[in-house]
C-alpha cells in the first residue's frame, strides 16, 4: 500500500470512528486536538447518592466503566455546543444505536457520559471559545445501602468498609492560573476601587471626587501581590456555580479571618473576578459571586472552630 493510500485509510477510520464527515476527519488526523485546559469535577448531586440510584449507576459502570456527569450552562449557542460535545463522545445521534457512545440523561439537566471523554469533550468547548460553560460532575462509584445490596441478593458490607458517618475532610480543589489578568481587571472596570465599585464622597466638587476615586484605585493597584493571594485561597477553596449568591463584603471579612491579614472590599472583588466566577452587581460598592453555599458554609465553621480554639487558650 502505497504512502497516500495509507493516509487516506487513516482518514476513514477516523470518520468512522467519530461519525463526523470526511473533511473533518482528515482535519482531526493532521491537526490534533490541543490539550483542554483543566477542569473542575465537583462532587456528585446529593440526590444522585439516594438507593433509589444506586443500580443505576452500578449497571451503568459495570457496562461502560468510570463516569462523569456535565452539563453546558446557559442558552447561547447551546445545540452547537451540545453537538460539539456529543462528537467528542461519539453519542451523535446519526450513529447507529450499537456503535453510539454514552450520552444519557439525568435530573437537573445532567448528561452522564464516558470519563473517558472529558479530555477532548473539553477540548472541543475550549476551542469554541465555551469552556467556562462546562459543568462536571462525579458519579457515584458503590453503593452501600444494606436495602438496595440485599434486592440485589448481595450480602450488607462488613461494617470497617461502610462510608463514614461524617463529612470527609475537606481536600482542595485544583489550582488554575487566572482567567484575566490584574491589569485586565482594573482596565474592564473604571470605577473599582479598594472600596469596591465607586465611593460615596458625600456632597463634594466634582474634581475633588475624582481626586480621591484616583487615590482609591492607586491603592488598590498597590496591592496586586495581596489580590494575587486572596484570589490563590479563593480558587483552591470555593468551586464556581451559575448563580451569583455570596456578597463580596461578608466574604471579605470571612477571607481576612481566615487568611489573618487585613482584606478590603475591593481586593476581594478583584481576585474574585480575576478567579471567572460569575459576578452581578449590587447598589453600592459591593458584588455577588457565583459560589458554591456549601464550601462558603465550610469556610465559615472552619473560622468558627479557630474562634473557639483561641477562646479557650
């Protein structure tokens, strides 16, 4: 077989193996998938870990191995991005049933799919300029309820290899480089200052309102190492979500006993629009963020528990 005919073989097999056209399998072949960049896979739905699931997920992972559940936010574009991340796990719909990748849907939106995909799932979205829409979920892995092992004629578990009562502790989640830059930031956003978005001068010239804005903004731009640390801690301690709910001033104050140096409002504003979560801007100085409740509730028990300890010192 000759050189071209080779790498025509090659095209086929990759269009047979994706589903997708012939130019797009020859551009796949010479032109590899970049690396996607990292991805956040949070815990699973409480509601995924009732026994009512458990043999779902069980039959599931027995037949196609480990998974992972995503979703893409928002509506923009959505069937594209859907369609791009359907190619990725070779789940489109034109394929026939036996040679057609996992692509089932859950509650709340979910899709469960092959872990095995995420990389170039990934991959696909990050070049569609889409990554920061990607939701990733674990699925759980066993199951230890006694009533769904026993309908599956299955002894309990021995009581050492039972899940802990308790919350695991808490491990950190993944560092990732900023989405902008410091500087970026403080271009996009005129107005942010160390107090925030603006500042109340009271009944002052124009000129001197503008004067002392200035000075704010100076010295916020003073305090870039501090922002790149608040914005370190908040990455590696709080997962993103959709909604903007957590106040930017209660978590400054929470951010400072915690780290144990003095935060404003506008520095804890800054690291966390450098950090991408999603933002909606309140009257007054101060934002909300798009954090997950339950790391922020962990974070205020862990400033609990260090108030107690000193207490009793």
């Amino acid at each position: 077989m000759t050189k071209n005919r080779r790498t025509k073989t090659r095209f086929r097999l990759q269009q047979a193996a994706t589903g997708t056209n012939y130019l797009e399998a020859r551009r796949q072949v010479i032109v590899p998938a970049p690396a996607a960049a990292e991805v956040i896979v949070q815990p699973p739905l409480a509601d995924w870990q009732r026994a009512n699931h458990c043999s779902l997920w069980e039959k599931l992972q027995d037949e196609h191995g480990p998974l992972i559940a995503l979703r893409i936010s928002g509506q923009h574009r959505w069937w594209e991005l859907d369609d791009l991340a359907r190619v990725a796990a070779g789940a489109q719909q034109n394929r026939p049933p036996e040679r057609r990748g996992l692509w089932l849907s859950v509650e709340a939106r979910y899709t469960v799919t092959r872990r095995e995909y995420l990389s170039g799932i990934a991959a696909s979205l990050d070049r569609a300029g889409a990554l920061d829409r990607l939701e990733v979920r674990e699925v759980p892995a066993g199951c230890s309820h006694a009533t769904c092992r026993r309908q599956r004629g299955l002894p309990p578990l021995p009581r050492a290899e039972r899940p802990a009562s308790r919350t695991p502790a808490f491990e950190p989640l993944p560092l990732r480089a900023p989405l902008l830059g410091f500087a970026e930031v403080i271009d996009q956003y005129p107005a942010l200052n160390g107090n925030g978005f603006g500042y109340d001068y009271g009944y002052l010239h124009r000129d001197e309102r503008r004067r002392r804005l200035e000075e704010h903004r100076q010295h916020l731009i003073s305090r870039e190492e501090i922002v790149e640390q608040v914005h370190d801690w908040l990455v590696a301690n709080i997962a993103p979500i959709k909604t903007p709910n957590m106040g930017s001033y209660g978590l400054k104050h929470l951010a400072e006993d915690l780290l144990g140096y003095y935060i404003t409002n506008g520095e804890l504003i800054t690291a966390a629009l450098m950090a991408g979560y999603p933002m909606r801007r309140e009257d007054g100085p101060n934002a909300l963020f798009a954090m997950s409740s339950r790391d922020v509730d962990r974070l205020h028990k862990q400033r609990e528990q260090a108030r107690q300890g000193a207490s009793a010192r």
